[in-house]
C-alpha cells in the first residue's frame, strides 16, 4: 500500500498547510501551549496513515487508523477551544472544521473498508 496515493493522506497534508498558516498567527505566549498542540496533532493523523500502510496485516493498519481518527478529534477539540478564547475567527475555524470532518469521514470509511476485508 503506497499512502502517498491515498486521498485522505493527501487531504490531511493540505490541513497541515492550512494549521501553520493559521497558528502562524497565534500569540508567542501560545508556543508552547495550543499551538504547539494543534501543530502535532494535525501531523499525527497523515503520519498514523503512512505509518500503518506499511504494517504487515490489514488488522494493524485498521489499527494505525484508528489513531489518526482519534487525533482528527483531538485536533477538532483544540481548535474549538481556539476558536471560543478567540485565537481563531469563526470563518477560519469554519473553514478547517469543514475539511477536518471530511478527513475523519474518509478515515472511518477507509478503516470499515479494511475491517471488512480482512479475513476473520
């Protein structure tokens, strides 16, 4: 499995593109707090997909998944704590909120799909 091929991998590299120049934004004092934390997040789920492609089972790879969709919502969390402390306008986070949920309904599909193929 090649995740470079992956649309839900490459979606999640535009919303890492979309994050920094959002964060970009943030005050200094948030360095080391909610950017930081948003930054990571949105790096784990394309880095959870690539790192479970080259898992030996499909079981694995459901697993690796499963991670990303949980960072998706973590990722989701913080940016709606970002967005009620008024770090982020409503239409950015409106914006990244949209692809972040097209993101997590590609993850789940893709990871049904798998769960469906493999072998019991």
């Amino acid at each position: 499995m090649n995740f470079r091929n992956l649309n839900v991998w490459q979606l999640s590299l535009q919303l890492i593109e979309q994050i920094y120049f959002l964060t970009v934004k943030f005050p200094h004092e948030e360095k080391y707090g909610l950017t930081s934390q948003i930054r990571r997040s949105s790096i784990s789920i394309p880095s959870n997909i690539a790192e479970g492609s080259s898992r030996k089972s499909q079981k694995e790879f459901a697993h690796f998944l499963s991670i990303a969709i949980g960072s998706s919502f973590e990722l989701e969390t913080q940016l709606i704590i970002a967005n009620k402390v008024k770090l982020i306008e409503q239409s950015d986070f409106s914006t990244i909120a949209q692809m972040l949920n097209q993101i997590q309904a590609m993850l789940h599909t893709y990871k049904k799909k798998i769960i469906q193929s493999t072998p019991c």
